[in-house]
C-alpha cells in the first residue's frame, strides 16, 4: 500500500507556545528557552529564521544566546497532483516578512534593535526565475517531490551511467582515489536537485529556451531568500546548500561542469558559491524599515550540527523532524560511502570549509503525523506514555516507507505498512511499533556509518520535534551503546544560524566561544541489559522490512506520472506571471518567448509524444558520451601506467 500524507494532516503549531503536536512527545516541557520579559536594548540581538519543510520560524536571540523573542507559521504544502509536493513562492515571502515581523514585535524590539540576520533553510528544494524580471517560472519544487522518478531510473540503468560506474571502478582500482569510488557506485535519487531541475528543462519549453539565452536563474531557497531581501543585488548560495542539490563536487568543492554538461545545464543557471559566513549583503529598507545585514546562510542540517556544537571530527547529531537526518562530521575530508551514505558540506566559516556525512529516512515526523491523523492517538505526546503501557509490540512490525528506504536498502519501490497484527493487536501495540521502527531505522543509518567510517564515532546529539519522545531516544541510546545528548531546545537549526550569523556580525569569535552556550536538557544512558533483547527484535524487523521491498512496480509509478504529465508546473499560472513582468518593459527584440512553447507541454498525448522523442535523442547522446568515457578512461589508465614504468 502506499500511504500518502496530505497538508491537512500535518501538526498545527502555535506562535509562542509549547505545541502539543509533534514538537512535545512525552518530555518534560521545561526550557530556559522562554522570552526575556525584559530585553535589554543595548544588547546584540539576532534575528534567525529557519525555513523547514512544515514550519516557518523566526527566534530572536542576545548575545548570550538567550531566546527574546519568536513567532513561527505553517508552510502551506501543495499537492497538484499524486507525488508532486511544492511550495507556492509568494505565499512563502509573505510569511517570512511576517514572522520576522511579529518575532521582534514578541521580543518588545524594533527592527532596529536588529544586529544581524541568519538564515536556515531546507536544502534541495528549488525554483527558477526569469534574470530580468525576478518573476518565477513555478512554485518551489521540494525534496519530497518525486515527478522525475522516471528521469532517475532511465539515468541510473542508461548506459552512459552504467559506463561511468565501471571506468571509475577501474579508477579507483588502480588510483586508490575516493573519488573514484564515490563514483563506481554512483546513484542518482528522487531528493536530489539534478532530475527534478532537468525534469523542469525538458518539460516547460520556456524555461529551456530562456535557459539557453542565459536569462534563467536558478536557486534553492535560501538563494531566492537573500536574491528578494537583497532586491536583485545579491544571487549566491553557501556551500551547504550547494552540496545538496547533486549537481556540486564535494570533492573539488565546486558545480560539477561535468553533469553541468551532461544534462546540458548552462553554467549560467547557477548561483555564485559563498562562505556561510559573512556579508551577504543588506536587507532593503522597504521591508522592515531599517536596512538589517545578513551575515550568515546555512543548510539546515549543517545549521543544526553547528547549533549542536559538533566542531570535532566524528560529533554525530540527529535530527528528527519530518524526515531523520545523521549527519557526523568528518573534518576536511569528504567522506566515501558504497551503501547511500552521502558526502556534503556542514558550514563554511574563516576557520574552513567542514564536510558531513549524511544519511537520511524520509519518513520520521510523517509516521507520527499519520498515527494522528487515522485515529491511533490525539496527540503525538501522548505516543511514548502509549508505547510503554505495553511491555512489546505484541509481535506487530511497522515499516516507515511512506516514500521509500533509504540508506542502506536505498529502494525507492518499497511500501509501508504494519506486519504480524493479530486479533491481540492493541492501539498501543501499533503506536509502540511505529516507535520502534523509527528507531530501527536510526540504528541501521547508524550501523552503516560506524562501519564505513574512518574515524571514531563521538558524543551524539539529537534535535528536532521528534527528538521530544522519550522512548524513541532511550530507545536509539540502547541500539547504539551511546548516550545521546538531547539541548534544552530542540530547534537547534534556528540556533545554529543565529550562532553563525552572530560569528559575522562580531558578537562571538570563534566557535570556542560557543561551546558554553550550548544547554543540555537531558541525558540519555544505554540500558545495556535491554540491548541483546532489542538487536534480535531489529533483525525480526529487517525481515519484515525485506517483505515490504521492490513493492511498486516501475511500469506503475510511470503510468501514474504519465497520467499528469504538464500539470504541476501549472503553465498556465506561469504563463500569467511572466506577462505580468513582460509588461511595459522592453527586454529584447524578439519580445516575450512564443506560448505555444508552453501551451503544447499541457496537453498529455502530445507530452508523452515528445518524451518519447526526447529519449531518443539521449539515446544518442548517451552512445556517444560512452565512447567518449571510454576513450578517457583508457587514456587515464595509459597515462597511470605510463608514468609508473
């Protein structure tokens, strides 16, 4: 079965409260995380904003990073049609002017009272907008869309891939290069950037066409953020955000003009690349009264391990929110996985650029969300009291696969569903499974890292709504033999980019200076007598998992694809944004590109026609690209031995 999680089914927050939803599952609600009552104004104060994939906030820190002040929204999930989830970009800024505003209204400050802005965001979500007018072409495509599902399995079995995979495992045989071996295994996925970017190039003529004349630009929300805020005058991103998008070389810290060139994407596309630290230019005045700098833009899992304090090689941090996130640090190396395990970038301040490991479950914060929504319980606080009024699950498994496994199974094909329910099965038996599954599910990502890692697994951090359960913790404590450290405020994302930002604004030095803010709310300790019992309740579970894998066929996620092929771009209210911005400007000669481009990706018979012609011609393309890999490979190779004789 395939269960599938609608807007209306995500946790309602309220501003300047303590949720009952997700973020306050069974833990002690006590936080030093509440608003000074009253502020001091000769203060340094910083505005931070995380963008996530469910809630907007904005807190409001001191120069001893004291919480003044905070006010959060709910993102508005679109569903146009079945797998596609975007974000409507207008509806986005008009939320974030708001929460700003009402954060520093909630702290009792002015915008003046502002040092500096920091900003987090979810990574790998993205739209495009036309260079000389700033309209959008279409809403935020986010990570948890999968309208290019077709692209990545026609990619990853194509033979210019399957070429690619075994030149650079003869590379890496020969060279020892990591690189190499990065590449000799080398997927792409749904969550990555690169298919649903070249999903939008093949399917909105517009885009391509103004693509082609360099008058595209393309950005992950923090880069359209900041190209708003700052009114045109500055298009970047920071290193963080790039890497999550898989068209970034970890590697050589740069775009990779190699699939630039593959998927004939113009260089010209992409933003300038920029340290998380430092000037990113001024708000405008129109906004908020007062030009307020920007000092600081993160991703918001490398915002999180930062906020962690996760400065040491092998500091683990996981986030569990909608989807669970383990990122370790890994220093100044990127790290090299054959099992899913991905390398991308933490921050990059003046004390260098630091890698991350990372490894991801889409479906975290959705399982709880889903358990409200059918009934299991009212609220998610209520989950960890439910799962211990049993001593077990009864025997009932739950497999958390709403959109997939990913690492080590990584198998988009696989359901979700619960197996072993008997006419015993209780209410609490079925909360306690989806409990344990999350964890299972931890321990495995975690179990993969431990054993590709060349270095030392240390302290592990949680953080995020999830992370409030107290039996999902324990229980994460147990399977990995670690205390897991849990802050006295789980919206560590938020508070690593006020760290960061306040790093460029001067009001801290160094991240040693950090380190004693950092408040621990609560420590859990392995229970070593409960772990034998719970490694053998895992492999039950992984059984259970094989059950549930290669589930959806290929042939059906393609006819449900094809079936609403052209209509989530929504052309048509494209189409009415860049007239809007065509009018009354002279752009270029030949006026606003010809909409019969547009109007004929609309009609399905005519998409699926003209799919199939575009296979076709990368067929083509792809034969001659692999003589082309070919040839490289066995000049490299010839050069290698060459120079050892």
């Amino acid at each position: 079965m395939l269960i599938r999680v609608t807007s209306d089914m995500l946790a309602h927050f309220r501003r300047a409260e303590v949720s009952d939803d997700i973020g306050s599952m069974g833990a002690s609600e006590q936080s030093n995380q509440t608003p000074d009552p009253s502020p001091c104004r000769e203060a340094q104060y910083i505005a931070s904003v995380d963008v996530g994939t469910t809630i907007l906030r904005c807190f409001i820190y001191n120069s001893q990073a004291r919480l003044c002040g905070r006010a959060e929204e709910k993102v508005t999930l679109l569903y146009p049609a079945p797998r596609r989830v975007e974000i409507d970009p207008e509806e986005l800024w008009s939320k974030f002017l708001s929460v700003m505003n009402a954060a520093i209204s909630n702290a009792g400050l002015g915008p003046g009272d502002i040092r500096c802005i920091g900003l987090s965001t979810q990574r790998a979500t993205f739209t495009t907008w036309d260079r000389r007018t700033g309209v959008t072409f279409h809403n935020f495509i986010t990570w948890k869309d999968m309208r290019a599902d077709t692209l990545v399995n026609h990619w990853n079995s194509c033979l210019t891939m399957k070429t690619l995979r075994f030149g650079s495992s003869l590379l890496y045989l020969f060279l020892r290069s990591k690189r190499y071996l990065a590449a000799s295994v080398l997927k792409f996925m749904n969550i990555q950037v690169n298919m649903r970017l070249k999903w939008v190039l093949e399917n909105n003529e517009m885009v391509r066409h103004l693509a082609n004349e360099g008058q595209v630009m393309f950005g992950t929300i923090d880069t359209w953020l900041v190209y708003r805020l700052t009114e045109g005058k500055v298009y970047a991103t920071d290193y963080s955000n790039a890497s999550g998008t898989a068209l970034y070389d970890p590697y050589l810290e740069d775009w990779n003009s190699f699939f630039l060139k593959l998927f004939q994407m113009p260089k010209s596309l992409f933003p300038k690349l920029k340290d998380s630290v430092g000037d990113w230019g001024m708000c405008s005045p129109q906004y908020f009264g007062v030009p307020i700098p920007i000092t600081a833009v993160v991703s918001d899992q490398g915002a999180s391990l930062f906020g962690s304090c996760g400065f040491q090689p092998g500091d683990v941090k996981v986030t569990l929110g909608t989807g669970a996130f383990l990122n370790v640090n890994t220093g100044n190396k990127a790290h090299t996985s054959v099992k899913g395990i991905y390398p991308v970038h933490g921050w990059k301040d003046k004390e260098g650029l630091v890698h991350m490991a990372e490894a991801s479950s889409q479906d975290n914060g959705t399982v709880i969300e889903w358990g409200q929504a059918i009934g299991l319980f009212e609220k998610a606080s209520e989950t960890s009291d439910l799962a211990r009024s049993v001593e077990g699950s009864g025997g009932v498994f739950f497999i958390p696969s709403f959109q997939g496994i990913q690492a080590p199974v990584n198998d988009a094909t696989a359901t979700g569903g619960f197996l072993g329910l008997s006419a015993n099965s209780t209410r609490a038996h079925l909360v306690r499974a989806m409990l344990e599954s999350l964890a299972f599910r931890i321990h495995q990502i975690y179990r993969t890292m431990l054993a590709e890692a060349d270095y030392e697994l240390l302290n592990l951090r949680v953080d995020g709504g999830v992370a409030q359960n107290d039996f999902l913790v324990q229980m994460i404590s147990t399977l990995t033999g670690k205390p897991v450290e849990r802050p006295m405020s789980t919206d560590v994302s938020v508070l690593g980019a006020a760290f960061l930002a306040g790093m460029g604004a001067g009001i801290w030095k160094s991240r040693k200076d950090l380190i004693p803010l950092m408040e621990v709310d609560k420590v859990f300790h392995p229970q070593p007598h409960l772990q034998p019992q719970l490694l053998t309740l895992m492999k039950q579970w992984e059984q259970a998992l094989q059950r549930c894998t290669k589930w959806h066929s290929k042939s059906e996620a393609d006819q449900g694809m094809e079936a609403h092929e052209g209509n989530s771009m929504r052309e048509e209210e494209g189409e009415a944004r860049l007239l809007q911005g065509y009018e009354g400007k002279d752009l270029c000669d030949d006026g606003p590109p010809d909409m019969k481009h547009v109007n004929s990706c609309t009609s399905n018979g005519g998409e699926v026609t003209r799919l199939r012609s575009c296979k076709s011609a990368s067929e083509t393309r792809f034969n001659s690209l692999s003589i082309y890999l070919s040839a490289m490979i066995f000049f490299l190779l010839s050069s290698y031995f060459y120079n050892q004789l």
